[in-house]
C-alpha cells in the first residue's frame, strides 16, 4: 500500500492537498494551507520531494518561493526572493542546486542559486536575463513560459517570440546568458517541452500542435522539424476553440520501457463538449496519435505524472476551470488511460507535485 500527497496550486492565495491511496484508489481532501497570491506553477526539488518551489505570478514584481512539506498535507514557508519580473508562470529546479524561474509577463528570467540543501535563495550573483521581442511578422512581446534542463543548457519555449532560447552558465552560479535560439513556426506559441534520446517534443499553444525536432548542435544551430501534428480531437464541436497547455514525456523504466506523449488540450470559447476536454497520446517515433481520452475536465492546465516504481502507474489532470480532479492508471505500457479516481469537488487548480505520503495511519 502506498499513499501520495497531491499538493495543488492556483491562481488563488492557498494550496489545496489531497491523499491519493492506491490502495483503496481514492483521492480525498487533506488540507488548505494559506499563501500568498498565485501560486500558479509548483515543482520539487530534484533529490528531496519534501521541498517544493513555487512562483507567485503576479506584477509588477513576482517571488520564487520554498516551501517544506508536513504530515498530513501541510506546507511551511521556508524562503522567498523576487522573480525580477512581471508574471512568473514557471520554474524549474536544476540538478546544479539552482532554480530557473521565468518571467510571462515581463519576457525575462533568472536563475537563482540556492543554499541549505536547497531550502534559501542567494541572488546575489544572478544575472537577469532579457529575451528579445518578437520580429518577423508577428507582434507583441517576449513569454518565456519553461525551463527545460538538458545537459550544459537549459532551454527556454517563449510564446510570444516564436523561439526556443538556449541559456547557459557563463560564470558563478546565476550568471547566465543567451547562447543561442531555436527558431519555430511564426504564430505558433511555444509553451512547454519535453526532451528525450536527443530530440525535443515542444508543445505549441496556439497553433494547437506538437513538434518533434532533434536538438540542434551547441550552441545556435538548427534542426528540421520532423513532425508536426494536432492535439485536437477529430470530433470537437466545430466552433470549439482550444489551446494546448500541458506536455509530459516520462523517461522509459523497467515497468514502462516504452514512453509516450500526453498532450492536454484546454477549452477556451465556443460550444464546450460535454465530455470535457482530452488528453491526446502519441507514439513518439513517428507522433502518430494513439488515442485521445476524454476528461470531464474544463481546462487542462495541470497534470502530472506519479514519482516511483508504484507513482509511475498513475497520471493525474486537474480542471483549472471545473471538473475537479481526476486519476487514471496507465495502462498498456502507457498507450491507454483508465480511470481510477476522481475528486469533482476539487478547487480549480493549475499545478500539482506528488509527494509519498508519510503520515502514519
């Protein structure tokens, strides 16, 4: 038996957690802790899954903030350190002790070194880094919207700009630069990625698609893409009008040897299907669709899969507008979803991190 803590954010000023039991298969209310405001965007700390980071998206100014976690579903706030920016909507912690937090809002970014095992933030050293405003036909501004690390680089989608931006570390710790670019489509609105055996899966959400493209060779070259399809069900009401938010991509295990692609789309405007919208599964080799599942769920901002050899069997979506929470079991090495549990009653969340629960009982 083994039991998760699923620990929900929003664009709200607390955190919602649940239990997942996998044994009884249920997904239960746990706890509210109060926050600050928006905590839109949560991720844990690489070794030790009882620190999570959090990003407040608001302006002028965002925080990055960490978070201890506690029997029973609760949170302590253990530090927080400015954005230095508008907007934060993502971070990521790298495997180097840093945190790369990215600024929608104000088209910039940094990332922050942290101390104590992770726990407290030193921007002392760290460098803000501005991305250009888009050119070429389109208009508007810079919206880095993920960090993705991969080997040297880290990687950032900017929605606004059409690009991939190639980032790394040119001194101590947070000083880094813009080393490179990887162009894509014009309009196309690059979102969130994924990389796997050297080649990028890159979620675009307005042009409602997936990439598939190598990775270019270091530090600014280019790469074709590859593939090109539509997260889009074939059967939406035609006045149906979505943008694709999430992206996953596991790394193959002894259980699941073969990945696949889960790509979320998310209902803006039209007729709403009254199945709720999908979640669309790809073979990676060649992005053939293998199914598309329906959720009960109205946008599909969040969605995880579960840490661990027991974790792994499970993803888990959420509904930021309505619909709850749902948890389907991975089934026939990942091609297929099944679901196991559902909480309607969920607050509408953006984010989520699972946690082994620890609370005895």
């Amino acid at each position: 038996m083994v039991k998760f803590t699923i620990y929900t954010g929003g664009y709200t000023s607390f955190v919602v957690s649940y239990l997942f039991d996998t044994q009884a298969v249920s997904l239960t209310y746990t706890n509210t802790i109060t926050t600050s405001a928006n905590l839109s965007w949560l991720t844990q700390h690489p070794q030790n899954q009882n620190i999570i980071y959090a990003v407040n998206e608001v302006g002028p100014l965002g925080a990055l903030q960490s978070y201890s976690t506690s029997p029973g579903g609760g949170l302590t706030l253990l530090d927080e350190v400015s954005s230095g920016g508008n907007g934060p909507a993502f971070c990521a912690a790298l495997s180097t002790g840093q945190v790369a937090v990215m600024n929608y809002g104000s088209g910039d970014g940094e990332v922050i070194p942290t101390t104590e095992s992770g726990n407290k933030f030193d921007n002392s050293t760290s460098v803000l880094l501005t991305f250009p405003p888009p050119v070429g036909g389109i208009t508007g501004m810079s919206n880095p919207h993920m960090a993705v690390e991969h080997g040297r680089e880290v990687f950032v989608p900017d929605l606004g700009a059409s690009k991939i931006w190639r980032i790394g570390r040119t001194g101590a710790p947070g000083i880094f630069c813009i080393h490179g670019q990887i162009e894509q489509p014009l309009g196309s609105g690059p979102r969130h990625m994924a990389i796997l055996d050297n080649f990028i899966y890159l979620l675009h959400e307005r042009s409602n698609t997936v990439t598939k493209q190598a990775v270019p060779a270091y530090p600014n070259g280019t790469s074709p893409i590859l593939f090109n399809v539509s997260t889009l069900p074939a059967d939406r009401p035609s006045d149906a009008v979505f943008a694709a938010a999430e992206i996953l991509l596991p790394p193959p295990t002894q259980h699941f040897p073969y990945p696949y692609v889960y790509a979320s789309n998310r209902f803006v405007s039209g007729t709403q299907d009254p199945r709720g919208d999908t979640i669309a599964i790809f073979d990676p080799r060649d992005m053939r669709l293998v199914q598309q599942v329906y959720t009960g769920l109205e946008q599909i901002r969040g969605m995880e899969i579960g840490p661990g050899d027991v974790g792994e069997q499970y993803l888990v979506a959420l509904g930021a507008v309505s619909g709850g929470m749902v948890v389907y079991k991975r089934k026939d090495g990942g091609a297929a979803l099944e679901e196991v549990a559902r909480n309607a009653s969920a607050v509408p969340r953006t984010t989520l991190v699972f946690v082994k629960h620890t609370k005895k009982g």
